[in-house]
C-alpha cells in the first residue's frame, strides 16, 4: 500500500469512526469486548487488594481495624471518581480473640495448635482438663448417648474434602457453627473441632460458633488438621487421653461498623440497580486477602471499568461492601432491611467471596421463563473463559436472602480447589492471589454487571418456590 493510500484509508477510518460514535450509541457487543481488553490490561484489582491488605490489613468486624477498612473503603471509592460514595450504619457485636492454648497432659505431653472460634467463651483461667469424646461428624455427636459426653471435651474429627467448588465445606462446617450447642446439650465442658480446612499446615482455621438460649455456652475451638491426626492417633492407644485447654476470648458488646457503598448512575433507568457485592470485613489472623480482600477488589475494579466507558449503561451499577459477614451476615441483612422498599428495583444481584482463583461458570437465579434470555445475553463471557451454567444459583452469602425477597441473583463459580487450605488462617496473605486470575474475575463482573445494566429482557420479581 502506498502512503497516500494509507492515509486516504485513515481519513476515511477516522471520518466513518466518529460518524460513528455521534450519530449511533457504541455497540454493547463491543463495549463488552472493550470491558474483558481493558480489565485484563489493567493492575487495577491487585492494586486495591494490595493497598487493603498491606494498609489496612486483618479488620474484624467492631474491632478498631473496623473502622479504618471502612475509612479506606470511602476514600478509595471517591478517589477512583464513582458517581456516588456512601455508607450505612450496621449494629455489629464487638469480639476479641485473646489467647487460645491446648495441650495433651495424659498419657503423654503434646502441645496442640488451636484457635478460639469466632464468638466463643473464654475457659476458666485454671483452663479445662478433661478426658476427650471423639466422634466422626457433628451427626455422629448428634446421636450419640449423653454419658458419653459429659464431663468431656467434644471432639469433632471430620475431614473438609477438597473440591474445585469448594462444596466440602459445606459438608463439615456444621460442626463449627452449631457443634457447641450440641455437645452443651449433652453435658460436654468445651469443643474442639478438627480444622474446617483442606491443608496439612499446622495451623488453626477459625470461624463463627453459635450458641442457643437456654444451653450452656462452652468453650470452642478448631485444631489444626496435624493435631487432630495426632489427637486422634493418640486416642486409639489411650482413650482416657487428658486434654488442656485455655482461651481468653471477651464479649464486649456492640459497636457500629458500615455497609460502603458506589454507584456508577445508570443513563436511563438510573432507580433499577446491578448489584455487585464483596464483604470488607475479616479475620483478624490473616490480612484477609483471599477473604473477601480478593472480592473487594473485584467488584470495585469491575464497577470502575464501567464509570471509565464514554457511554453509561441504562441502570445503576451499585457496588456493594458489606460489613461484618464473617460473624453472621449482618452487614447483608441490614442492606436487605434498609433497603426494602426499593428491592423491586434490584434486576440482580451477585458477591464476590471465595478468593481470586478464576471464574470458569455462571449460574443464574431467574424465573425459568427469562432463563434462555438472560444465557443468550451472557453468553459473551465465554470470551473470558466462562462458561453459562445452570439457573441453581444462590448469589453468594451477603446476598443469599435476596431471592426470597424477589431479587434474582448469579453466582460467578470461580476455581476454589486451594481456597480453603488458606480460608480463615494466618495463611490468608497476598501471595495467595495470583494477578492474572484476579483480572479474570475483574473482567468477568465487568462483563456480568454491564450486559445485566442494559438487559431488556424482564426478571423482577422473583418468584421462588416456597418448597425449595
Ligand atoms: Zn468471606
């Protein structure tokens, strides 16, 4: 080609290209085109998931830290120029974590790793010694006769499968949440489960416990996955194993923490909302930055990407920091109850909080009858390599209440198969994120909440069948 051909072409390029782009709205196949290339090109989500996690760091919910993740939030939100930037008040239970020792007194001397369950009790400060009763499951400590508990320490010694949806947990947490209620029941004098957790490092995996009215509350708390084998390679040889436990937890009452919240104005229907949604809170043992560290980052750069475009999409892109999930949801309950009236108005809902490891599928909840719609309209995220999967779809923790309440939700799946070697640990460290997977998943909550933002097809409301 001859230069003056080159430039004729670039002038006509460049004539054709701005007719374009004054005369007739962007293509919103190549704005999600553009949105995947612009995401994947971009340091942005590690940025944010860096400066959390190294400026802010472990933030437990009504801890001091609290309050400085939430001051971080609002000043990262309105430096990145969102259209809106606000927060509102959650009522969250104050809990500190104090000491947590364990120790094998009899037949043998074996110091043990441990951690207090989030919530639990401190033990008297002579500690607890006491013979153990080992069950399989939080089942088995179900059924089991009361005299084989009493005066004990319950044991739960289950193993969390690995799986790449990360549904062992699902299968073991029962254990953690409700095992200290149970073994109260039957007159055990503290808990101690087996690590809700897929590693072999000889580290603690906490969580929230539970406790019921009317039972007594007991201690609890998780060994490290070595311990248990060794508590329980022990028991074998002597089942009248002693077992010492002291922790020093406090329950200080409640503080205020905050739901931080971004919106990126819809063009034409600026009252309906794309709910994209991470928690900001954490455990206080790691930096917390595959839980929710990762999460954060993902749908605050998404959202970001969609503010940066020439062209709005029609609805509201919300962006959604929920407080205090760890300990029981609540910074997603008191969106759902602070923001009842306008639920009608919320197309869909998602969250972000099962690490960075890719997102290989999305599941929608719609009603059947838009199902087909919604897949065609999404069906560009397969780019981004993620495949439509099916409508079972819950939304992710913080947004799990939502379908019952007629919001449909997706859940974007992403490769969980190591996230729970690390969930709930000191372990839970930047490292653990690898940048090029995050931007995956930034590209495909850009992708997810632009394409919802300028659906036509109708998905309001939700209606969910009371029987499932
Ligand atoms: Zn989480």
């Amino acid at each position: 080609m001859k230069p003056y051909q080159t430039t004729l072409l670039s002038s006509l390029l460049i004539t054709s290209l701005s007719a374009c782009q004054t005369q007739v709205k962007t293509s919103p196949t190549t704005d999600v085109v553009k949105l995947q290339q612009a995401a994947l090109s971009s340091q942005l989500g590690y940025d944010l998931v860096e400066s959390l996690t190294v400026e802010v760091g472990p933030r437990l919910a009504g801890s001091p830290k609290d309050i400085i993740a939430v001051n971080w939030a609002m000043n990262k939100l309105t430096s990145l120029g969102f259209d809106r930037v606000y927060k509102e008040p959650v009522q969250v239970p104050i809990w500190e974590r104090g000491e947590a020792n364990a120790r094998i007194i009899a037949p043998v001397e074996q110091p043990l790793v441990i951690t207090a369950l989030g919530g639990s009790i401190a033990t008297p400060s002579s500690g607890i010694q006491a013979q153990i009763a080992r069950f399989d499951s939080l089942e088995a400590l179900q059924q089991a006769r009361p005299e084989m508990v009493e005066g004990k320490i319950a044991f739960i010694d289950q193993k969390t499968e690995r799986h790449i949806t990360g549904e062992g947990y699902g299968k073991s947490v029962g254990g953690r949440s409700k095992g200290a209620v149970v073994a109260a029941q039957k007159g055990a004098v503290a808990i101690v489960i087996r690590s809700i957790g897929t590693d072999h490092d000889r580290m603690a995996h906490t969580g929230v416990m539970r406790y019921q009215d009317g039972v007594p509350q007991i201690p609890a708390a998780a060994m490290s996955n070595p311990d248990a084998d060794l508590v329980n390679a022990l028991l074998k040889r002597d089942p009248n194993a002693i077992l010492e436990l002291y922790m020093s937890p406090k329950n200080l009452g409640f503080n205020t923490s905050y739901n931080v919240i971004a919106e990126v104005t819809g063009s034409s229907k600026p009252n309906e909302i794309v709910l994209i949604s991470a928690h900001l809170d954490s455990w206080d043992e790691g930096t917390g930055a595959i839980d929710d560290g990762a999460g954060v980052a993902i749908v605050t750069a998404a959202a970001k990407h969609i503010q940066d475009l020439p062209i709005k999409p029609a609805r509201t892109v919300r962006v959604v920091l929920y407080a205090a999930e760890e300990i029981g949801l609540m910074g997603g309950k008191a969106y759902a109850k602070a923001h009842k009236a306008e639920l009608p108005l919320h197309y869909i809902a998602a969250e972000s909080d099962f690490g960075a490891g890719r997102i290989y599928q999305i599941d929608t909840k719609v009603n059947e009858s838009a199902f087909a719609a919604v897949q065609k309209a999404l069906s560009p995220m397969s780019f981004n390599g993620v495949v439509l999967g099916n409508n079972q779809a819950s939304g992710g923790p913080d947004v799990s209440m939502l379908p019952a309440l007629g919001v449909p939700v997706a859940s974007l799946r992403q490769d969980g198969h190591d996230y729970f070697d690390y969930h709930h640990t000191p372990n839970d460290t930047l490292d653990k994120i690898d940048p090029a997977a995050l931007a995956q998943n930034v590209a495909a909550y850009a992708q997810f909440a632009y394409i919802m933002a300028n659906s036509t097809t109708t998905l309001t409301p939700l209606i969910v069948s009371s029987t499932k």
